[in-house]
C-alpha cells in the first residue's frame, strides 16, 4: 500500500487543490493525508480518498511530515509518498520509483528514499529545480543540477544520491520505524538532511529516479516570512554541521554565521548564531552516543 502524504501551511487553495488533484489523476496512491499545519485548508470533496488532519498547531514541516507518516504507517501503508503543497506529479511519475523499490526488494532491501526528479514549475523547455541535495564546505545545502535545462541532462534512469530533499520523496515504512522520521525540533529546514545522515548511518542507501518526474513551484507560505526563514536556515545548518560533519567543517560554519553577523538582518543572524551555538554540546553528546551504539553492534555482529 502507498499512501501520500501532503503538508501545508496556509497554502493558496488554488495551489494545494493542484497537488491534490494531480495525485488523484496520477492514479495508484491509496489514500491521501493533508496534514494542515495553519488550521486554514479545506478539501473539495471531489478530489476523493483524502483525510485532512489539522493538529492546531503549527509542528513545522518535520512534525507535520511525521504526523501524516504515523497515520499512514496505522494504516498499514508499505510506502510513504511525502510532497510539499507546491508539487504538482506527472501522470506516471510513480513508475520509476515503484521499480526502483521492487528491484531493491530482490536486493539487499536497504533503499531507504527515492526522489523524483523536481522540475521548475512553468519553465519551457524544462528546468531542473533539484536532483538531490549537496553540502558546500560551510554546511550549506543546495540543490543538484539546479537551473540546468532537462534535455542537458544524460537520460539515465537511476543513480544513488547522498541526501535528498524533503520537497517530493518517496520513502520506505522501514527506513521511517528504524530512523524516526524526521527530527521535529529543526521546525523547518535542514530536517531532509538531517534524516538522509542519520538513515545512512543505519546502512540505509537513497536513489534518485531521473524519469520519475514532478514540477515544483515555490511555496508562498515560507516566501512570506523571510525572516524567519533566514533565522531556521542559519540555526539549523549549524545543528546539521555539529551533529553530523567535521570539526573542520563545523568551524567552517560558525566562522561563515559569524561573518553573517556583520551584515543586514544583524539581529537574525545574531540570534541564529547563538541558538546554534547554544545546542552545540547537546549535538556532540548524541553524536557520540551513536558512535558508540554503531561500534557496539558491529562487535556484537563479529562475535
């Protein structure tokens, strides 16, 4: 069983009715949670096998995510289809992605994720939005091939990525039970990162499927608030770089926010600096304590 998960924060109802209807028309989804996050979202009840959630209260794209995962793990779901409000899937864009598992599943059973291609929504001919994510030296995300135009690209069909992002993903009920899905307390993102390095160090592997393909448009919800937006992508990189990245890399980081603090917004920066700082030691500690759980079993596996 698949079922999509869909989180939104006071989306236009024009664009979260796109999304919706286009996984309806795509077919072979079995049910449809939209978990609400702003309170404001209403399903036309022609879209059809959907159930809106609405937590009152705002959990952030990771605790939203999460909360639609449980449901759909309830309800006996195999494979987690996971889409931000301003994705609109082709018509057969679950082919490619229900291979790449099926293939696995005479395999070694350990394909955690698998990304569709995300195009830029409107560009003729097309555009690139993501092809998977990439860290710079100083922490920072971005997306793979982004810009570059689709017909630039080799057709290949498939291809193991390190980190994805959490815009359209496609994820095992496995992989969810043994990482915990994604870690609520980032709000907002970096959580795809976060997961993508924490599901590998459990020997779990993602794969992008280039003909999987899904157009991505830009949320308004977080377009809104750009300096929150600001504050959530400088703490959180400095989370993901303390918690799983080098010293180097960390020190790296800090020196790029620190240089940040300097130039406008000077209160946000600041503020970002020292709640990254600030959870710092807590990050090493767990890092640690899971070195020592992986070391642990390995021996435990030798013996």
């Amino acid at each position: 069983m698949l079922i999509a998960v869909v989180v939104t924060y006071r989306a236009p109802r024009e664009m979260l009715e796109t999304c919706l209807n286009a996984l309806r028309e795509a077919g072979r989804v079995d049910r449809i949670i939209v978990v609400d996050n702003g309170g404001t979202a209403s399903i036309d009840d022609q879209v059809g096998a959907v159930e809106l959630v609405q937590p009152g209260t705002n959990l952030g794209f990771g605790g939203g995510a999460n909360l639609g995962f449980r449901r759909a793990i309830a309800l006996g779901a195999d494979l987690v289809a996971l889409l931000n409000d301003d994705v609109r899937v082709d018509a057969d864009w679950l082919t490619p992605i229900l291979g790449a598992f099926a293939d696995d599943d005479t395999g070694d059973g350990r394909l955690g994720v698998v990304q569709p291609m995300l195009l830029n929504e409107g560009s003729d001919p097309p555009t690139i939005n993501s092809a998977g994510v990439i860290l710079d030296r100083m922490g920072q995300g971005g997306d793979i091939a982004s810009g570059r135009a689709l017909a630039d690209i080799e057709q290949f069909d498939r291809q193991p990525i390190e980190l994805f992002t959490g815009g359209c993903i496609v994820l095992r009920r496995q992989f969810l039970e043994a990482t915990g899905g994604f870690d609520e307390s980032l709000f907002l993102y970096y959580e795809d990162v976060d997961l993508a390095r924490r599901g590998a160090t459990k020997g779990w592997r993602y794969e992008l499927a280039h003909r999987s393909q899904v157009w991505h448009r830009g949320s308004a919800s977080t377009s809104a608030q750009p300096g929150l937006t600001r504050y959530l992508q400088e703490r959180n990189r400095l989370w993901n770089l303390a918690r799983h990245e080098s010293a180097a890399a960390y020190a790296r980081g800090v020196w790029l926010s620190i240089r940040r603090v300097r130039h406008r917004p000077r209160a946000i920066h600041a503020r970002a600096l020292l709640a990254g700082l600030t959870r710092t030691p807590r990050a090493l500690i767990s890092r640690m304590g899971a070195r020592k759980s992986r070391n642990h079993s390995s021996r435990t596996h030798t013996e």
